[in-house]
C-alpha cells in the first residue's frame, strides 16, 4: 500500500489524549494529556488533566483555545465517549448534548473518524508520541495542576522555534501565518459542569464519583444536586444554593470534614459514637475522651467539641488535650483553647449609634480608683 501525502488546509486541528506519567510524594502516578495541534503549522498546544472525562475534555478544549489564541475552523477526533454517545451503521454519531452545546458555542466543526482509524488524524497521534518523548522526559514532578501546566505550555512553546519537518520554515512562522485563520473567542465564557440530582441515604451520605461523602446539612431521603466541575462538585438545594462542596477522587485532595456538624448529631445520638465510621477519624487523645463510659459526661464533652469545632480543628484540641493529660474538665480546656489562639474580637467596626449624648461620649474611665478599692484605699 502507497501512503499518499495530504495538503493540510489552515485552521484546521486534531485532538486526542495521550497517557503520561507525573513524579507525586515519591510515586508514579499516570496523568492525561490533551493535545491540539495543527497540522498546517506542526503547532501543537496540550494541557493536563486528570482524567478523560466529560469535563476534562471540555474543560481541556476550552483552555486549549485560550493558549491558540482562536478556535480552529474544523477539528478531528476519535470516537471518545465524552463526545460521542454512539455510532450508527450508516456512520452517523449520536452526540453527547454537552458536547454539542460546547461546539455550537465555540462554532467548529467536529470531525469523527472511522472506529478504528487513528491514522485519520496521523498528526496528533505522532504528536502525542512526541510531547511525551520530549516534554515529559525527564519525567515531570508533579506539585499542583497549575504548575504542570505552565511546565509543559513553556515546552510547547519552545518547540514552535524548530523548522517545519517538510516546508522548512520555522513553525512559529508558520503559525503566526495560520492563526489569523481561527475563529474569534466567544466574548463569554462556556461553563462546563454536568447537573446531576442524587438522593441522600438513610446514612446522611450522598453518592460522589462512586464515593459515599456525609452531608449533614440534608436529612436522610431528600434529594440534592450535584453540579460536577472537572476537579469538584458542588451539592446544591432545589433553590440553587451551594450547601457543600467536594474535591472529585481523581485530584487526589482532601474532603474536609465538617466536624461541627457531625458533633451537632452525636448529640443527640450520645450512644452512636462507639461505632460511628467518622469518630474513627478522630485524633487518638479527642476520640477517647468523648467515649467515656459515663453517659452524662459523654454528652457534656460532645457539647463541648461542638463549640470548639467552631473555632478550632481536631487536632488543635487534640494538642490541647495532649498537653493536659488524662480527663481534664471542659472548662480548663476551653481556657486553654483560648490560650492556644484566642478568639477574634466580634466587635470589628465602630458601633454607630445616635442616642449616646454627646458629652457622654467625650468621658474617659479612670481605672485606678477600682484598683484603690481593690486594695482597701479608704480615701476614694
């Protein structure tokens, strides 16, 4: 079979993902890149995500226009499910309809191969080879997805400053030539999110990305939405307002647990804390001080890690309660709590008020007649 060689119009593009691997806490852990690249110029723009999700992708796209400065007239892709729900006999796709509210926003025409058919889109498919061969060998250290990012757009870029493999020309020339070509950048943004509705459980848990979370703010059985971004989801009322919000799996962040709002239901359930699964988070010295066996005191010490979770983390009471020893009475923990880092005063502002008379307020207290008193002065 004879290859045949293709004239490539301007402001046309292709895009796939390719696998890389980044160095995170002494581990290897596997990262996808998105890449566009135009096979006029050799120019290529990439940009890391974590997965190949819907939002991801969408997500990917519409930063990969902002580093092009345009839209591509026409891209190429595979059959990839976030695009792509299926595909008829006839060669027909049925679409996802974020992806089709995402390319009549942008204006592009997409273009999907045959199952199959990568070589459709040869020059992203090598491109892909390339940026992992010379972009991310060594391989990258990976300390925040914005770093990352601005590691491998400064490869990129510095790429644009080698010769077209074919015309000779440098491809930044190139490339300045081509993108005049692109579509304009809509003048508002595409906000990519997916709008699920999800039902908290018996547990008081909502289901995220597979994973059950707590949700305290939400009685058992009532329904929620969730509003999944790329790297969080939001946990919505029926009124729109945000009641949480969780970091997705796959960034490998964090839930913070709202302790003040799991101690507000051990209150009332003293008794449910010997097996509850988010006590056994607890720090060692916290969670055995709120077991005691003595049903009154236990109640007392669980109001009193209520408040203190308002103002304080688990393990600033748990340096406390380390510092003091063995049962120390609330109130001793309280002051040194304050100790530890004493309250903001809640008086920020100057009080405002108009029925103060004005020569009351130009009065000064003279405090050293209260310490005469205090040391028994006779003449006051």
């Amino acid at each position: 079979m004879t290859y045949q060689r293709l004239d490539h119009p301007e402001a046309e593009a292709q895009a796939d993902f390719t696998t890389i691997q980044v160095s995170h806490d002494g581990t290897l852990l596997e990262y996808k890149l998105l890449v566009l690249s135009f096979p006029f110029s050799n120019a290529a723009f990439v940009h890391p995500v974590p997965s190949e999700n819907q939002e991801c992708f969408l997500e990917g796209l519409k930063i990969l226009f902002e580093k092009a400065g345009g839209v591509p007239e026409r891209i190429w892709f595979d059959n990839l499910s976030a695009a792509v729900i299926s595909v008829k006999p006839e060669g027909k796709r049925q679409l996802t309809d974020a992806f089709m509210r995402f390319s009549s926003h942008y204006r592009f025409e997409a273009i999907f191969c045959n199952p199959n058919s990568g070589n459709e889109k040869g020059n992203v498919e090598s491109k892909c080879g390339y940026s992992k061969r010379n972009w991310c060998v060594p391989i990258p250290l990976f300390e925040s997805q914005e770093k990352l990012a601005a590691q491998l757009d400064a490869a990129a870029l510095s790429d644009m400053d080698r010769p077209h493999y074919v015309k000779g020309t440098l491809i930044r020339d190139l490339w300045q030539q081509e993108q005049t070509k692109l579509l304009k950048l809509p003048p508002t943004d595409f906000l990519v999110c997916r709008l699920e509705s999800a039902k908290v459980n018996a547990y008081g848990e909502v289901k995220v990305d597979k994973t059950n979370v707590p949700l305290f703010q939400v009685k058992p059985e009532n329904t929620v939405i969730l509003r999944f971004w790329w790297n969080r989801v939001d946990v919505l009322d029926e009124y729109h307002h945000v009641l949480a919000t969780f970091p997705r799996a796959y960034t490998g962040k964090k839930t913070e647990i709202p302790w003040q709002e799991a101690f507000r239901n051990y209150i009332h359930k003293p008794r449910s804390i010997n097996h509850a699964h988010l006590v056994k988070m607890l720090p060692e010295r916290l969670r055995t001080y709120i077991k005691t066996e003595v049903i009154n005191l236990r109640k007392e010490r669980l109001q009193a890690v209520f408040h203190w979770c308002g103002n304080y983390t688990v393990n600033e009471i748990e340096q406390v309660l380390k510092y003091l020893g063995d049962e120390p009475p609330v109130e001793l923990i309280t002051a040194r709590l304050a100790l530890l880092k004493p309250l903001s005063s809640p008086y920020k502002d100057t009080l405002n008020e108009s029925y103060t008379p004005p020569e009351v307020r130009k009065l000064t207290m003279d405090l050293s007649r209260y310490d005469l008193l205090a040391k028994g002065g006779e003449n006051i």
